[in-house]
C-alpha cells in the first residue's frame, strides 16, 4: 500500500538513502512518495539527485520529492521522520568549547550516563524546541501521522514529546541493539538459535535475555572476556574493557552505545578513557574520537556531492559496488567510507524505520527495538517514562514484549534512575521554562567548583546570538 512519508533533515545524508534504500526493496509500499525537507538546499539537492538515481537504478515506482517547508513536509503525510540537527555539529562544537572554557571537559552535555558527545540535553534549546513544533505540526497538519524520532536526544525527545503534545503518536528509533549480533558474530554462534532480549531507555539498554540454543549463554561472554582486544574503529567498544566494567559492577551486559555512556570515574580526562576504550581514540566521545567521526562525516557528505555531480553529468550506472570501489579510487576517498554505501546498494542498512512502517502499513508484524512508553514493560520505571524495548509491530501498533528475566535492581535503581533523573530535569527545565533545573543539573555535576563556574558557562552560552530564544525562554537578562 503506497503512503506518504515526510523527511526533516533529509540532509542527513547517509541516512535518507539508507531509507531510500531499504524503500526500493520494500514492494509492499511501491507508488509510495517520499517529501524530503531541509534547510540546506545543497545537501538537499544533492540527496534528491541521488535518490532519484537509486530509483532509475533499482527500478523501483518510489516518488520523490524536495521541499524547504516543514508545512509541506508533514501535510498529507502518514509518517514523518525527523532526523534534522538544529545548529549542526557546528554549533555543538562552539558550545562545548564555552564549556571547556569553564573547566568542563567535553561540555556541559557530556554527563553522567549521558556522554554522546552529539547527544545534547541542556544547551541545544532548539533542537528540543524544534521536535515540539514538529510535533505541534503533525497534530495540526497530520493528525493520524506517525512522527518517527531519530534525531538526537532521543530519550529526552520522546519524553519532551510525549508531554508536551500528548496526543501525537511518537516512537523513538537507534540502532545500539545492534551490538548483541557484534557480541553473537564475535561467540561465532548462529543468530538463528539466539533467543535474546534487550531493555532500558535509548543508549542504556542492558541484555536481559541472553539465550543460545535453549541454554543461557552469557557465561560465554567470558570466552571473550579473555580474548586480546583493539578497537578497529573509536565506535568498537561492546567488547572493550568498559563493556566488562559494566557488567562486573551492574551484573548485565551493557549494550551498543551504554557503553559510551558509563560514570564520570571513566570519562574524567583523555588517558583515563584509552584505559577504558582503547588505544589510539580512547572512544567515540573523546576529543580524538569525536575529530575522527566528524572527518568521516565530512567526507559523507563530500561523497555524496561529488556522487550527485557525477550522476547529474552521466547516466552511467553508480550503485554497484564495482562502481562505487572505482569511484573511490579515482576521487582519492578512503575505501572504508563507502561501507556505509555498499550496505545501501547490498541492502543491508540495517535501519528499522522503513520495517516499521511496511508493518504498520500491511499488518505483517516485524520484531523491533523501539522507544515507546514504558505501560509496564520495564517493572520499577513510570509508565509515562519512554523506554528502549523489544516489541512486535503489525497493524494495530506497538505491542511491548514482555520483560523476561526482569533487568536486575542494579541496572534499575543505579544506572536506569540517575538517567530518568536527568532526563526529568532537561525536560522539567524546558516545560516550565525554569533555568534552575539547568543550574541544580550543573551544581551536581563533578566538575563544577563553584556557583559562578555555573552562572557564567550559561550566560556565555544563551549570550550566543542563536540562543535568543533560549535566552527569553528562561527569562534571562
Ligand atoms: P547533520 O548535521 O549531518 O545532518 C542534519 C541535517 O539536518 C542537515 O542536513 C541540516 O541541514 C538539517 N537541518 C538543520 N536544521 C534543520 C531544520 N530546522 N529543518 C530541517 N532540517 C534541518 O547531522 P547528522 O550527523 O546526520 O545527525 C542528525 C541527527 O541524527 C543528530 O541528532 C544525531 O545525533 C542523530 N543520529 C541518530 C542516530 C540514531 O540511531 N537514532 C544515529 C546517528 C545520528
């Protein structure tokens, strides 16, 4: 059954053709239309071209469209995807500068359980204002819409939305599930016979269910406990030292990006994350790290506008592997950057939303990860709280597995609350348009010495002149 589905940020570049790509492949929405809305008319552009060509390419009767309206985006549509970054990396950088300026290392965002270093709660008031127009929008425009929230923070996102406007249909999406195959590919064991389960809020799921083969399987984690370990990537960390931590102190494996996400003990300075993450990055979240994934952004986005010239100059075909590999090498980029092409054109994207969407739509029920409102699938956690669950998707909607084994009271009471806390308190600031929220959260914070260290990084920071709204939000002189 065609539907229509709206994209913000549609810029994000590797991400569309991933849906674009798992779209070709899905015959069930064939005659489907695809809105792609950005503020960046380049990029914009570059991915429509792009698009299109996938299409000519596979053969498929998607259509596509661009648009920089967000009304246009989200009128008539049955989905809407929002993947944009209000400020860009940009911004996140020349905010978490001003932190290290005041003696907070990696920026006032980096915190405790909380340290994705694009993952930002307190400072980026417009992206979490833009999911609430987004929002606003979709009730008005497209009451029936489902409104899909990839863009970061999740878990704060979803939240903030479902208080702020009760009455959209939201459901969070991340792919950090994803390291119990890493976990599975590294046992060497079959995926087929792996009865597995994993719980918690977005970038703090814990492996409850861990089952090979009608046998529990996590003792053979310490097979891989003993085993030499190097990072390949800043990203390679389920099986790091980290990841051991975490389960020797909380008694369950942490899984995906919870491993970025551990204390302050951990995070405290560059040497001590090598300790932790491995040599040479110290991680995804140090300041090597974190430079490594921007370059490899960069040169996404830069593949992906020589792409869009190439085939806006000739019909010949791109999307083979063979293509993609020589077009590597005569544009002198890292063959390791088109990893995330050739899965596009292998369709191995291995991104949920276009599985979610083909269930919601034709009622085949798909097994996914998603974040939705706890009603009782996590015990001991609000059910107005959004979790990171296991669920069956079909046509009447989200079903929560149920939980089992339960995750543990360690994970619950001393990982899972500290975060719920934090996520109330960015929110709590928001909706009531109260900065103290945002001062007690730094007045908690290890790093801070004193009132005036608080004070001063949030005046500098909603003194940026595209923190205006931000600055009148919370009444600040
Ligand atoms: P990016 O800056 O490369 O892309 C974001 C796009 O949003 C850009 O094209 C930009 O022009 C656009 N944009 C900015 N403001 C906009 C607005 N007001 N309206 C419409 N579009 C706008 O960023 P990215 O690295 O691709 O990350 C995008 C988001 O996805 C981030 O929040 C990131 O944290 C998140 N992310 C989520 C997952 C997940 O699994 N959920 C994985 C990776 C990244």
């Amino acid at each position: 059954m065609p539907v229509r589905i709206g994209i913000i940020g549609a810029g994000s570049a590797v991400f569309s053709m991933r849906v674009v790509g798992d779209l070709i492949r899905t015959n069930e929405l064939s005659g489907s239309e695809v809105v792609l809305m950005d503020i960046d008319r380049e990029r914009l552009n570059a991915v429509e071209i792009l698009a299109n060509r996938l299409i000519d390419e596979f053969g498929s009767d998607l259509k596509f469209r661009k648009t920089t309206s967000l009304e246009d985006a989200i009128d008539g549509s049955d989905f809407v995807i929002n993947t944009a970054l209000v400020g860009g990396h940009e911004y996140l950088e020349k905010v978490r500068a001003i932190g290290e300026k005041y003696g907070y290392y990696r920026g006032i965002d980096a915190q405790e359980f909380n340290m994705v270093s694009d993952y930002y709660t307190i400072s980026n008031f417009n992206q979490l204002s833009y999911f609430v127009e987004i929002a606003k929008k979709i009730a008005q425009l497209s009451p029936h819409a489902w409104l899909i929230q990839a863009a970061n923070p999740v878990f704060e996102g979803t939240n903030l939305i479902t208080r702020a406007v009760p009455d959209v249909k939201v459901v969070g999406f991340c792919h950090g599930h994803h390291g119990v195959l890493k976990i599975a590919e590294k046992l060497g064991i079959d995926t087929n016979k792996l009865d597995w389960q994993v719980a918690g809020f977005n970038h703090a799921i814990w492996l409850n269910r861990f089952v090979y083969d009608g046998e529990n399987a996590y003792q053979m984690l310490e097979k891989l406990r003993k085993e030499a370990w190097t990072p390949k990537t800043p990203f390679d960390d389920q099986l790091s030292p980290m990841a051991f931590e975490m389960y020797d102190f909380y008694g369950m494996m942490p899984i995906g990006d919870t491993v970025r996400n551990s204390s302050w003990r951990y995070h405290k300075s560059f040497s001590e994350k090598l300790k932790w993450y491995g040599w040479p990055w110290g991680g995804a979240d140090s300041e090597i790290g974190w430079k490594w994934y921007e370059e490899t952004l960069r040169i996404t986005v830069s593949i992906i506008e020589k792409l869009a010239k190439a085939a806006r100059k000739s019909k010949d075909r791109i999307f083979t592997r063979e293509n993609l590999e020589r077009f590597a090498k005569e544009n002198n980029f890292p063959k390791e950057a088109f990893d995330e092409f050739f899965a596009i054109v292998e369709g191995k994207s291995g991104e949920q939303h276009i599985p979610f969407i083909k269930a919601i739509t034709n009622g085949k029920p798909e097994r996914l990860v998603v974040n939705v409102k706890n009603e009782g699938a996590i015990a001991d956690i609000p059910d107005d709280v959004v979790v990171e669950v296991p669920v069956i998707v079909d046509e009447k909607g989200i079903h929560r597995e149920k939980i089992d084994p339960p995750l543990n009271d360690k994970v619950i009471r001393l990982y899972l609350y500290p975060r719920m806390m934090r996520m109330e308190m960015a929110i709590r600031a928001f909706l009531e348009k109260d900065i103290r929220y945002i001062y007690e959260m730094l007045y908690r914070d290890p790093r801070t010495e004193s009132e005036g260290q608080v004070k001063a990084v949030i005046r500098e920071i909603v003194n940026l002149p595209e923190n205006k709204k931000m600055k009148e939000h919370y009444g600040l002189k």
